[in-house]
C-alpha cells in the first residue's frame, strides 16, 4: 500500500512502519511457500471492461527535456523528443509525474478533482496489504 500518485491525501504516509512490518511476514509466507499452486485472486469474472477517465499526462512549459520520464515509463508510452504520452499506450500510472525532476508533468486538473471525488468513499478508509501466493 502507497501513498496515491497524484492524489496524496489518500494513503498518505504510506507504507509505514505497520506495513513494513506486514510486508515483512510476507517475505516469510513467499519464502515459506511450499507448493506450486496458482494464486487465487478475488474479484468477479469475466471481468468488466475498463473504463477509465483520460487520465494522460503531459509536460509542462517548464520542462527541462531531461527525459528521465521516457527512462521510466514502464509502457514505453513518451516521446523521446516532445516527452508527450501516446494515450493509447499509457496505462495512467503516474510513475512520469511522480519522478519528474522538475514537477513538470501534470494531468487535467478538472478530470483529477473528479477522480478523487470518485475516489473518496472508498480510499478514506485504511486499507491493508494483502499477499496472494
Ligand atoms: S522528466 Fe519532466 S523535465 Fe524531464 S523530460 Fe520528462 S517532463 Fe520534462
Ligand atoms: S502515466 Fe505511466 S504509462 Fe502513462 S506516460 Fe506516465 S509513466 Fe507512462
């Protein structure tokens, strides 16, 4: 469990000491794990299709074309040269945003609002880890 990306009132100061230790018994439970068996994950199937807002970063005009953003996307999603996101490539992490070295990257600010009112109920609660193994 993380501090959110780009909505830092959730899950803020996370993980903390309560979840290093917890993700410490995990490291125990993984290296204990004595069979092969598939994890079972929870969650409805078929699974619903993904609808999601456009959530897609872009750099601002202080950006310093480091391009420390194209080293991190995990999707390969931004230009090289204008360190623009492909929106059908990015998968709205906001890993770009969070390292930018120049707090550069941002996503429409009306569309964020929307997501952390969206988000609201069910992420003002503490939530746990969990381990699937
Ligand atoms: S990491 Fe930030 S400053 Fe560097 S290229 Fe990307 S958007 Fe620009
Ligand atoms: S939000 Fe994630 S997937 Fe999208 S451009 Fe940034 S790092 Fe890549």
């Amino acid at each position: 469990m993380a501090e959110h990306s780009i909505l830092p009132e959730y899950a803020s100061g996370r993980p903390d000491n309560q979840d290093k230790e917890v993700l410490l018994s995990f490291a125990d439970d993984i290296k204990n794990k004595n069979s092969n068996n598939e994890p079972k994950f929870p969650g409805n199937r078929p699974y619903k299709k993904l609808s999601s807002m456009p959530l897609i970063p872009k750099p601002g005009s202080n950006c310093r074309k480091c391009g420390y953003c194209v080293t991190v996307c995990p999707v390969g999603a931004i230009d090289p040269q204008t360190f623009k996101s492909d929106k059908s490539k990015c998968i709205t992490c906001m890993r770009c945003i969070k390292v930018c070295p120049a707090n550069s990257r941002k996503v429409n600010k009306l569309l964020t609002k929307a997501a952390g009112l969206a988000l609201k109920k069910s992420a003002s609660v503490r939530k746990e880890n969990e381990l699937f193994i």
